[in-house]
C-alpha cells in the first residue's frame, strides 16, 4: 500500500532542493530556435537526462538533426496501464530583453513567483513529474504502473526531430495514456484539466513588387506599392466580424456542443476583468461567441509580425522592393493544416493585385486534440489534482497548441491528459514570464497522486 505520508513528508524536505534543481535548468539559455545556442540545447539535453537518471529511471538520449530527445522508464508493472510523460526542455526567444525586470536566463523568486525564461513553458511545468518519480524511488515506494518520459527540445520550433523520429520510436514510446502539462489552470486558485488543444498553421507571406527600392516621388503612383498590397491582402483574409475568408475554411469546423456552452457559462468568466488585466479597452472577435468560446473552440486568424521596408530612425520615401508577414491560423480539431495551406495558396492567388507575386512559405504546423473527458483516465487525474491543490479542477479547452501532440496520440493509440499548473498570467514567450512557486510544489504533489489514482483507474 503506498505510504503518501512518507512521500509527503519527503516533498515538504526537499522543497529547497527542488527548486534549486530547477533554477539550474531554467539557468540554461535552451532556445530551440536560435542557431547559436546549439550547446546550450546539448547542455539542457544533458541535465535532463542526468535528472532522470538520478531517480534510477533508465535513461537514453535520441540523437536526430537537430536537439536530442531524452528518453526514460521505470521498470514496467504487468497488467498496469504505462503512462507517458511529454515536455519540452527547450524554450522561446528572451526577446525583447529590455522588458524584463531580471535577466531571463537568471531565475529568481519575487512576490511568490519564479521569474525566468521557460519558468512556466514548459521547464517549471515538466519538472514536477520528474521530482514527483523521484520521491516515490527515493521513499523506496514502488510504482504502480510504469512510467516512460519523452522530453523534446524542438516544441517551440516545430518538433522537427521528434516528427521525424516517431516511427522509428513508436513501439519504445508505447503507451495508455499521455501525461502534459504545458498549460494553464483556470485561474489562481482553480485548478482545471485540459481535454482539448487548437491546432496551428504558421506562414510567412512575401509580396515581391519592383525589383529594386524604388523612389516613392518619382515612381509613386505608377507601380504596386507592396506594403500596401500586403496590408490590403491581410485585411480581407478577415471580415470586421472575425470571419476568416479563406474558402472552405469552415466546412470542417464542429461546432461546439451545448453542453460545452453551459458548463463553460458556470466559469463566471468577466469580460472586463479580462480586458482590463491584458491593459485593452475592450475585447473582440468572431460574432455569436463567448469570448472563453472564442480563445478556446473558435479557429482564428492572427499576424506576428511584418517585414520588409524602411525601419530605421526618420524616414526614407521609398516604394519597398517586397514586404512581407508572419502570419497563424489557429485550428481546431477536424481541421488539418494541409488543408489550410490549400485554402490559404488559393485566396492569395485570387487577391493579389497586378505588379506583386506572392510567395508563401510554409513554416510548420499541427492539428488539434481531443481528449474524452469522461475516460477513467480523466476521473483519476481529477483526483490527482484535487489531492495535489486542495481544489476540485473544473474542465477547459486550450487556445494554445502543441503540435506534435496529434501525431503522438495517433502513433500510440493513447489516451491524453493536459494537467496545467501555470496561469493564464505567466507570460509564456513573453517577458517577465513567471511560474507560481506554490503551483510548482503543488504539481509535484498531484504528480505524486496521479501515478497511484491512473493505475486504480486503468
């Protein structure tokens, strides 16, 4: 019979140590997508698998073009279900540096939250699983089920590797039931379980004009500007009402279920509050929808960033030789980023103006997940959850994606649990990012629990 006493009573010990561990690991600039910090990718790579192989767990690093997966397991237990654990050790971009209050990449504890870059996404988050098997060996508890971990460093740039890799690997990842937590709660002091995730497709669009910068005075008015081209392009892929235009858009879309509407009505969930905490002075988006329907089950539409052109202190009257757009579509389950970069390929063509060409570059992206929330793997994590934070979790969707996640549920047949301990406020790929030190031994604690409550549960 498991003594949760003892581990409890090792948890409350160790809570010095643990956070230690994991402000070594969030000390470590482990940013996917920045060429330059290659061993730094290796370095955080290496800490992982040493961490996981601390608590006894047999540990293997697999090697691709790009970061190594870190991969474990504990010894399997017969005729009990085998969980997967899925994070990533890498993180976004600390840019721009000058809004942060600390350096990114030198964590510190301020008003009761850590402060550092991937403090919430997704190191703090992944890390309580870790420690969490690491009490039960170091209590001499034995496991009731196995536990496998798969650890990426590509999540925030595409999961090259592991895309690549997963049939190779599928059988040795084998599982019932995959663990994630690289999400958010409710809100402070509501825990919640995540059944579902948008999908994303990201592109950067490129409008190409004259072959050379051109002097706006004395060409102006003779040729296609390409940012105002780009600008009138970008503005009818979306109407005033929050309708996406790309045709055929919406013939995949389900709509949501009544049932969703009303318990997500029960959230008591303030429009103002909201606004006011994003410092807006009002919300907007696709008409007949909740704002908590829209964030969450609604595809969108938004642009990250443009390029091209003249940015430079002062002015320069130029007509840009090509502009360009980084630009995502948020997905929902049922639709599939192929098909929407065939929607996306066809509205382009029949909106560019004359003297542009138009080329689209697909950067990545992954379709949405749906989890059954009513499996027995889903009772157990929400007794996991209220043992661990003392709150009986409430049931959301997710507007963030985790690409890589759809096609780790089709290789392994598994079912999916997202149990978030950040907050809706920690700023994941934004400065200042923030994990909640009490959220983060709290998840250690459900963590703790949940190992026991799936393998009653399977």
């Amino acid at each position: 019979m498991t003594d949760f006493t003892s581990i409890d009573r090792y948890l409350q010990k160790n809570r010095q140590s643990q956070l230690d561990e994991l402000f070594e690991l969030l000390r470590i600039a482990s940013i996917s997508a920045d060429s330059s910090k290659r061993p730094e990718m290796t370095e955080a790579a290496n800490w992982v698998q040493a961490k996981l192989a601390s608590g006894g767990l047999k540990t293997q690093l697999i090697s691709g073009d790009g970061p190594s997966l870190v991969y474990a397991e504990t010894e399997p237990v017969p005729g009990k279900p085998v969980v997967l654990v899925y994070g990533h050790y890498d993180v976004q971009p600390a840019d721009p540096l000058n809004l942060w209050h600390s350096p990114p990449f030198e964590p510190v504890v301020k008003d009761g939250n850590i402060y550092a870059r991937g403090s919430t996404d997704d190191k703090g988050q992944m890390m309580t699983h870790i420690q969490s098997v690491i009490a039960w060996q170091r209590c001499n508890q034995k496991l009731p089920l196995q536990v496998k971990f798969l650890i990426e460093g590509q999540e925030e740039s595409g999961s090259e590797v592991l895309e690549t890799k997963l049939p190779e690997i599928a059988d040795q990842i084998a599982s019932d039931v995959i663990v994630i937590s690289d999400s958010s709660q409710y809100a402070q002091g509501q825990p919640a379980i995540t059944y579902g995730l948008r999908g994303i497709a990201y592109y950067e669009i490129r409008v190409y004009g004259p072959k050379a910068d051109l002097h706006s005075g004395s060409f102006g008015g003779a040729v296609t500007n390409p940012g105002l081209a780009l600008a009138r392009i970008l503005t009818e892929m979306k109407t005033p009402d929050g309708r996406i235009q790309l045709p055929g858009f919406y013939d995949s879309v389900v709509d949501l279920e009544a049932s969703e509407r009303e318990m997500w009505q029960q959230l008591n969930f303030s429009d103002e509050a909201f606004a006011e905490q994003l410092g807006v002075d009002a919300l907007t988006g696709e008409t007949g929808y909740t704002t908590l329907e829209r964030r969450w089950a609604r595809p969108t539409l938004d642009v990250h960033g443009l390029l091209g052109g003249y940015q430079g202190e002062g002015g320069k009257t130029i007509i840009p030789s090509w502009t360009g757009a980084k630009i995502s579509f948020r997905l929902v389950p049922n639709q599939h980023p192929k098909a929407v970069t065939e929607q996306l390929r066809s509205f382009l063509a029949q909106h560019a103006p004359p003297g542009v060409r138009i080329e689209l570059i697909d950067l990545h992206g992954g379709r949405g997940v749906m989890a059954d929330p009513k499996s027995p793997f889903m009772k157990g994590a929400m007794r996991a959850v209220e043992e661990g934070f003392g709150v009986k979790p409430v049931l959301i969707r997710e507007g963030g994606s985790i690409p890589i996640v759809a096609q780790m549920v089709e290789a392994t047949n598994a079912d999916v649990l997202l149990l978030g301990w950040g907050l809706d406020d920690d700023g994941a790929h934004s400065p200042n990012e923030k994990f909640c030190l009490e959220d983060y031994y709290r998840g250690i604690r459900a963590s703790t629990r949940l190992w026991h409550h799936l393998a009653q549960a399977g």
